[in-house]
C-alpha cells in the first residue's frame, strides 16, 4: 500500500508544480527528486510501524540536520549574528532559534542578546505582501478596480495619467522621483517628491524590474480609498483577523529590548569610503521607509513592518485558509507578471520573476526565491534584513526566516574592492576598515541561506506533509474496518 501511495503522492506533487505560471517554469523538478525527498518517509513508516507520529517526525528532523546547517550558517560562516527559523504545515509548526539577535561592541566590551521565539524582526519588503494582500482584499469586496488609474483616487499624482493600480502591483512601469527621498528636509519635502514621480523612460529591457517606488505609490491610493491610514487598514482586516498581535510600525518602547538589532551596517563603496548606517533600536531599518514617517508610526507600504516568528505563522495559515483573501484572488497574487525568457549576445537569460508585490518560481533556481520542489502557485517575499517567507498553499506548508544579516556586518563590497575581502578557515569571509578594524561581511547571506537552510527545511516540510496524510490515510482505513466488523457482527 505504501508504495502505491508514494507513487501516487509523487504524481500529485509533479502535477501541482506545473499548475500555473509560464512554460519555462513547469517541469522544473522531475519525479526522481520527488522520489528521493519522499522515500525515506516510507521507510520510515514501514521501519517504525509502532512508533507515532511525533516520534517519526523527530526521526526525520535529525535526519535532514537543519539545525547543524544553521549552526554552521551562523557560528561559522557567521553570515547573520542570528536566525530564528519556524516552518510546518497546518497541521504543526517546528521552529529553531540559534545566536544572537544582538552582539556589538559597546565602551570595548562585547554585548550580546539571545535569539528566542519572541524575538521582532525588521520585516523590510516582506511589509510589501500586506499591501498587496489589502489591495486584493478590496479588490474582492467590490472596494476597487485594479486597472483603476491611479490618479482616480490620488490627483496628485499628476505624472501618472495613464498608470493603473495593477501597473504597480506587478512590477510593470518603473517609476523616478525627481530628488532622494531620503535627502528631503521636511516632511513636505518628502511628500512633495512622492508626488512629483513620474514614469522612467529610460528603464532598460532585461534589467530587474523589482522597485519600491511603485508600493510607496499604492501605499496613497490605499488610504485615499478607505479613509484609513494603511497601518489602520492592515491592522482591521489582517492582523486582528488572523490573531497577529505583534506586528507593527511603531514597536512599543516596552518591547524594544526584544528587537532584532539591524544597526551598525556597513557598506565598502567604490570609492573606498565606508557607509555606516548605525540608526536606533526601533526604527525601520530601510531609509526611505524611515523617511516616509516611520518614526512616527506611518507605514511607508514598501518596507516598515515588524513583526515575529510567530505572527508570521499565523498570517501564513491564515492565507492558505483563504481566511484574508479567497482562492481566486490567491492565484492572482501567485501568477507570474515580469519573467520571461530573452536572449543577448545568443545567451539565453530570464527577467526576473515577479507575481504581485512577491516573488514567483524563477527557472534558475539559483535565482529563484521560491523553492523548485513547491507548487506553481507558491509565493515568497524577502526583506533585506534576513527576511525570507515562503508560502504554498496548494501544498499547504509555509516558511518563515527571520534573521539580521546587517547587524555589526559588511553588508555590501563594490566588485572593485572585492580584493579586499579575506576567506578564514571556518568559511567566515571579512575585510578590515581603516579606523573601524576587521568586520565580517555578509553579502553571500541569500544565496548561502537558501542552499542550506531553506531548501532542506521546505524539503522536509514535505516530508512531514506526506507522513502527516500517510497516517489520516491509515486511520481512516482503520475506521472503515472497525465499522465493517461491527456491522458483521
């Protein structure tokens, strides 16, 4: 019977990675690397026919060694100071927390501050799926028409006649501002550069077409169509909704201490002259973001969220329940809107791929943010700070990494100083500073993180998936024979 029903599960696992998305990204992962993800699930059951459900989910944790991953991840490569990792089904959540949310240097003397479960994270883009979530939620209300042209709710935005608010949630017209929104003296001044944004003309064909410009638009029409600051939209419709009491703008000052620290980030630029940016525990790590009013609790809609582990488990089911947004407003999120296959020079390359406000199945799974392994209407969204959600709901299993990859790191070397950089034994990679000293760098965090910790976690939340559905199988053949022997008798 197991065999069978491996087969079977195999099939349906292949199946559903095709649904949805463009030719180049179906088939991506054959019924061999299925078979090889799920075989020792039925061994395992076929070997331990006596142990429960719990005691094989223990077997299979310690044999896909997720934490000595992360271990290496972070005390070795020490690509963040720390990582809090929570992953599972609907079913049943694990979570894992290693190092630091805290370590840096303070009148000499090293200080640090241990990851826990509780920890809140800088959400940085991954604030971008809630945007993109409350335009869908309205969308589905009947509230708005997502080929509305912006300047319908929001007139000031008179360089933007003939952008549409589904322009903008999938990435399709590139935006300027004719000033830094960071550079701005006022809060007028930043307002008035918003306002003044206006089509770039000048964007290049191939080039990534991901941008924050176009959410701090929307992050406008969403107010100006509710009547509510989006912060407030958010909180009513998704976070007091789904029972996420810990997510947001403003983190309050009794929780401070629980922060994730992303500050002492530094960048080495091509001039050589070092970037610090060393902000206060509290606020958002992105500039923008912060100069949009974050300090103040308004959410900028590109970035500016915190959130925890846990918060982001509830928002993942909750999704998957379809209790934000139903399933056919799901899979438009989920449908690829930028990516496409294109040549240069006779060199076959992909744009990026992009669904609305989140990212999709990239063909280079060296580039994608979503695992190959899930379904073709699986999702991710990722935040500079060491964020990274991944979500599947035809699966029904989820992913969440919340980590601080710019705390007391290098977080950017320009390729012209890359002879700088120095490889130690253990795998950490540093530079030293004039007048700061050696610090580590932290540039290979997302390539690094998805090959040794997230692909193994999403591959053993399929195990646990299929070990979970092996035994409602097994109990329900149980149930049939119970109830035939009892009508015999």
């Amino acid at each position: 019977m197991l065999e069978s029903f491996l087969e079977e599960y195999i099939q349906d696992l292949y199946k559903k990675q095709n649904e949805g998305g463009k030719l180049e990204q179906k088939y991506l992962y054959t019924p061999r690397q299925y078979f090889e993800i799920l075989k020792p699930v039925v061994e395992l059951v076929r070997e331990k026919k006596d142990d429960s459900l719990e005691e094989l989910r223990k077997q299979l944790y310690k044999n896909a060694h997720i934490e000595e991953n992360i271990r290496n991840f972070i005390y070795n490569k020490r690509l963040a100071p720390g990582m809090v990792l929570s992953y599972g089904t609907m079913n049943y959540k694990e979570t894992i927390v290693v190092g630091n949310r805290k370590e840096a240097l303070i009148d000499g003397k090293e200080k640090k501050a241990p990851m826990t479960e509780k920890t809140i994270f800088d959400l940085a883009s991954v604030s971008k799926l809630f945007l993109s979530l409350s335009f869908l939620k309205l969308a589905q209300l009947g509230m708005v028409d997502l080929n509305d042209p912006i300047i319908k709710y929001v007139p000031n935005f008179t360089h933007l006649k003939d952008v549409t608010i589904f322009d903008l949630l999938s990435f399709h017209t590139p935006l300027k501002t004719s000033a830094r929104i960071t550079e701005a003296m006022s809060q007028k001044e930043v307002e008035d550069i918003v306002f003044s944004m206006y089509k770039d003309e000048d964007f290049v064909y191939g080039t990534r077409p991901y941008t924050d410009m176009g959410s701090i638009v929307l992050r406008y029409v969403i107010e100006n169509i509710t009547g509510m600051k989006l912060y407030d939209f958010i909180n009513q419709n998704i976070l007091k909704n789904t029972d996420m009491k810990e997510t947001y703008v403003k983190v309050p000052s009794s929780k401070i201490e629980r922060l994730a620290s992303t500050n002492l980030e530094y960048k080495l630029m091509k001039s050589g002259k070092v970037q610090i940016n060393d902000k206060k525990e509290g606020l958002v790590n992105d500039p923008k973001a912060l100069a949009l009013g974050q300090k103040e609790g308004i959410l900028a809609g590109h970035a500016g969220l915190f959130s925890t582990a846990n918060d982001m488990t509830k928002l993942s089911k909750a999704i998957i329940n379809e209790e934000i947004i139903n399933r056919e407003y799901l899979n438009l999120l989920s449908k690829n809107r930028t990516g496409e296959v294109y040549y240069k020079n006779g060199e076959k390359k992909h744009i990026q791929y992009l669904g609305l406000l989140c990212y999709v199945k990239h063909p280079n799974l060296m580039e994608s943010e979503v695992f190959h392994a899930l379904s073709g209407r699986a999702f991710a969204s990722a935040g500079y700070t060491g964020m990274q959600l991944t979500i599947d709901p035809l699966n029904e299993v989820f992913l969440f990494l919340g980590s601080n990859r710019t705390h007391n790191r290098i977080t950017y070397v320009d390729s012209s100083q890359s002879e700088k950089i120095k490889l130690q034994e253990n795998g950490t990679q540093t530079v030293t500073l004039s007048n700061i000293g050696e610090k580590i760098v932290s540039s290979r965090f997302a390539w690094d993180r998805d090959e040794e910790v997230i692909h193994p976690a999403l591959k053993l939340t399929l195990q646990y998936k299929m070990l979970e559905d092996i035994y409602r199988l097994q109990n329900e053949t149980i149930k049939k024979e119970v109830k035939v022997k009892t009508i015999r008798k």
